[in-house]
C-alpha cells in the first residue's frame, strides 16, 4: 500500500508570510492538530503542541487583548518546524510508519515529485492499515500501565502547562476518589486558545475549567481486547485514546494511537520478516 491511499487531502496549509492568526484559524481544521507552512513546497509545519507553547509564552500567568493582539500578528513562520521530514504520495505505507516511530513524529506532510505538498499522513490514518492484518496481539501488550491523571478542579492553564512539560496529549480527569470522569486532551486546549486568539479575549481560555472543556464519558476497553479492536474503535470514535479501567473506574492502563502505532510498525516487521 503506498502513502497516496491514506492521506488527508487538502490539509490546513498556510504561506510563509501569514500571521499566528490565520494559523490559529487553520489549526483545528479537519482534527488534523498541524498547520504546514509552504508556498511552492513545504517550509515548517506548527503543531498542537507548537501553537499552545507559543500561546503561553505571550500569555504566562495572565492575558490581556493587548497580549493576544501582538502574538496574532507574528509571523507564524517565527514560530514553525523548519524543513520537516516529508513522505512522498508514492511511498511504501510501512516506510512513512518507520519514520513516523523512529524519529516520534504523529504527522508527516506528503508531497509529489515535485516537492508540492498534496495532504498529510498521520498516526489515526495509519490505523487504518489494522483492518487487514490478522488478530495477534491484546491491548494489555503495547498500553501504557502507568497513567497520569488530573483533579477535576484544575483550571486549563494549569493542565495545558502539564500536558507540555511531560510530552502529553491528554490527561485523564478524576473525581476525589480517583475515578475517571472524563479526558481532557490537547485538542481540546487548541480549540479553546484558538476562540481565545480569534475574539481576543483571554477569558476563553483562562476563565476555563479542565471539566468545562473535557469529554465525558471516557471511552474504555477491556485489557484483554485486541489491538486491532483498539484501532478500530479510535477509527470510529475519532479519538486518540482508550482507558483501561478497574471495576471502580479508576485508570488501570491507556493505550493511544502513538501506541498503537508502533504496535502496527512491529506487526508489519513482523509480517514482512515472516515472508523472508
């Protein structure tokens, strides 16, 4: 399977001359979660994490208009990945998945042979390549057993922050008792920065509460599931995680697409070495 079969066509892509505004605007476009930069061929690319970094940066404790204004009016191009790892449409899936787990890239812009960026491949797409291999592995193989959560009374300053000094993308929300009530993700922090940079009023986000923003229900599976199962469902839901759960509904594990990508890279190793 080649790279042109799964990737996003017509991703979020703004010019090396726009402003943090119109990356703003662009980035939760289509759930991507990235913004490629590019005239005639890919310059930088912004991700989630990019933008709520640069967010906090001009806004540390508090906010004002004034503040947003300035950082709505930077180059965004200040602010980029310069010259990104990029895939060809015509490359082999599993040789875009290597890349992808090696280097811990969620995202690589496609190009032609040209050098003209024509979509994006990332980790939820590969996914998808789960519904043609064969059921070998459970959930309870590849999930991450230790899982850090946050208190349902932390404001979403304080969690944005976390989730960008430990690498995160989402933080399960608990109750008192420590029981899972909903997840609050990295996505859900953009949408709300970005209403914040757009009306230029920082209530939007420093007003917030992680329960003001999170999804509930949290979405759960059983350990002893497959991986194949897991994908599926992130495919169906539109997620990027599933909890493992206890009988208290306190966390036991999360598995994540990151996970679940390199579950899938090992597989087609696996596959391939099997077929040598």
């Amino acid at each position: 399977m080649i790279v042109k079969t799964l990737e996003v066509l017509r991703p979020p892509i703004i010019s090396i001359e726009d402003n943090l505004m119109q990356a703003f605007k662009r980035i939760n476009e289509r759930g991507i979660g990235r913004v490629i930069i590019a005239n005639e061929k890919v310059e930088g690319i912004l991700s989630t994490r990019d933008l709520l970094s640069v967010y906090l940066s001009f806004c540390p404790q508090s906010c004002s208009q004034g503040d947003l204004y300035k950082m709505s009016n930077m180059k965004a191009s200040l602010y980029m990945t310069p010259n990104p790892a990029v895939v060809n449409e015509k490359d082999d899936i599993l040789e875009a998945i290597t890349i992808m787990v090696t280097r811990n890239f969620g995202s690589l812009p496609v190009v032609d042979d040209l050098g003209r960026p024509t979509g994006i491949v990332t980790e939820r797409e590969m996914l998808l390549s789960f519904q043609d291999l064969e059921v070998l592995f459970p959930v309870s193989m590849f999930m991450s057993k230790k899982v850090t959560t946050i208190n349902k009374d932390v404001d979403l300053v304080q969690a944005t922050r976390q989730m960008l000094h430990r690498g995160f993308r989402r933080l399960p929300v608990v109750d008192d008792e420590g029981k899972v009530i909903g997840i609050v993700t990295a996505a859900d922090c953009i949408k709300a920065a970005s209403k914040s940079v757009e009306k230029l009023d920082p209530d939007y986000f420093f007003s917030k509460k992680v329960t003001d923003i999170m999804s509930t229900p949290p979405i759960s599976i059983e350990e002893d599931r497959s991986i194949n199962e897991a994908a599926a469902t992130l495919i169906e839901k539109n997620i990027g995680s599933l909890l493992i759960l206890d009988d208290e509904s306190r966390p036991k594990g999360i598995i994540t697409e990151r996970d679940l990508l390199i579950a899938l890279h090992y597989q087609l190793h696996l596959q391939f070495l099997r077929k040598t």
